[in-house]
C-alpha cells in the first residue's frame, strides 16, 4: 500500500517537473526569438544609419557645392553689372559729347550765317542730335535748273567752313520740290520732280566733297515733293518747299 502511494507521488513529481521543463523550454525558445529579432532590429538599424549617413554626406556635398556655384554667380552677375555700367558711362559721356558737337556746330553756323538767315534765305534747326539747314532754291538754282549759280556757291562755302573739321557726323543733302509738275521745256531732262530734287541733291553733295569734306560721310536724297514743310496751295508755302537740306546726324 506504502509502495502504491510512493509511486503515485513520484508519477506526480515527474509529471510537474517534466511540466516544468516543458514551461521553461517554451519561455527560452520565446525568449530566443525575441533575442534573435532585436538582433536583426539592430543589423536594420545599423543599415539605416549607414544608408542616412551617406545621404546626409551627398547632401552637404551638394550643398557646398550649391554655395560655391551660388558664390561663382553671384560674383559673376557683380561683374557684368560693373561692366554694363562702365558701358552705360560711356555711352552716356559720348551722347553728350555729341549733342555738344552738335550745338557747337549749330552756334557758328548761326554765326557764320546770320546775313543769310536775316534775309530768309536759310533755316538752320537743331533737335537733340540732329541738325538740318534748309537753304531755299532761289539762292543755289535758277528756275528748273540743277546747276548751283556763282552766289550759291558762295553760301555753300560757309556752310563749307563750318562742316570740313567735323569727323563724328554723317552729312546728308536731301533734295526738295514743290508739287508743281516739270514743264515741258524740261520734261524731257527732268520727267519727274524725282529727277529734279535728286539732281540738285548731287550736285550739292560734289560741292562739298570738292571743299573738302570726306565723301565717305557724304549722301545724297531726292524727296521731290513728297516732304513739304509749307502748304503747296500758295506761293509763299511752295517756295518753302523748293529747298536744299543739309542734314547733319550720328555716324551709325
């Protein structure tokens, strides 16, 4: 009977400790587990860390370059700024130097003309850089003639004086008419007023180049009458209209 009992109560011990080992065997294989996925957590982590610190190293990199392009820009656009502005000055010192060429010439022609422009016979006007003489045909023509008479001459000659030393401007001679259609007399000579106005134009220009002044900067126009100044409809404002211009203007 005792024997029975110590047998029964073994099979019990034997059974709680092998219940035991079993809880113990699961809690370590948990716990192993567990281990084990903390320890490829922390390979994982590591990973990130490399993989965030090679990106924030190509991002400083990329910065610093950003900064030195943005360095390089900055002190290029300074450049070409003081460039732009050294060029501005310079423009802005040679337009005034020419408006003061112009004005100059302006003032002695007025001086070198005043009897001419007394009479009439002469116009002289000065805007910006521009300046034109406007000399009526009675003074340098005969009627329908394109050959410039003794006292015409004489006026050119003062025009003359005044443009032979200036080097900086272009000099045009444009050819005026009224709208008074040729006559027969000369309509085989001049069909036109186009021939007519051109003609005295170039007649005027190779005056002035036979005084001296280069014919590089030298050009002749005919207008005819298609640029009046004055009103056709009455003498006064045709003789107006019959004129030699002598236009001075910048050399392009």
């Amino acid at each position: 009977m005792f024997k029975k009992s110590y047998f029964i109560y073994g099979l019990v011990l034997l059974s709680f400790a092998l219940s035991g080992c079993m809880v113990f065997k699961s809690t370590y294989m948990a716990k192993a587990g567990e281990a084990e996925k903390l320890s490829q957590d922390v390979v994982n982590l590591q990973e990130r860390i490399q993989v965030l610190t090679a990106e924030n190293t190509e991002l400083r990199k990329q910065r610093r370059d950003m900064a030195d392009n943005l360095e390089k820009d900055i002190a290029a656009l300074k450049s070409e700024n003081e460039k732009l502005r050294k060029q501005a000055v310079g423009i802005k010192k040679a337009k005034e130097e020419e408006i003061q060429t112009t004005s100059k010439t302006y003032e002695n022609l007025l001086h070198k003309m005043k009897d001419e422009i007394a009479k009439g016979e002469i116009t002289i006007s000065e805007l910006k850089d521009k300046l034109t003489v406007n000399v009526v045909e009675e003074i340098l023509f005969a009627s329908g003639s394109a050959e410039v008479k003794a006292n015409g001459l004489v006026v050119l000659k003062k025009v003359v004086d005044v443009l032979k030393n200036i080097k900086d401007k272009s000099i045009r001679v444009e050819g005026h008419t009224d709208n008074v259609k040729i006559g027969s007399p000369l309509i085989n000579k001049y069909p036109t007023n186009w021939e007519l106005s051109a003609a005295r134009a170039i007649n005027v220009t190779k005056y002035l180049q036979s005084r001296g002044i280069d014919p590089a900067v030298l050009s002749a126009t005919a207008y005819g009458e298609y640029h009046p100044i004055a009103d056709n409809s009455t003498p006064e404002g045709r003789a107006k209209n019959r004129r030699i211009a002598i236009v001075l203007t910048n050399i392009n």
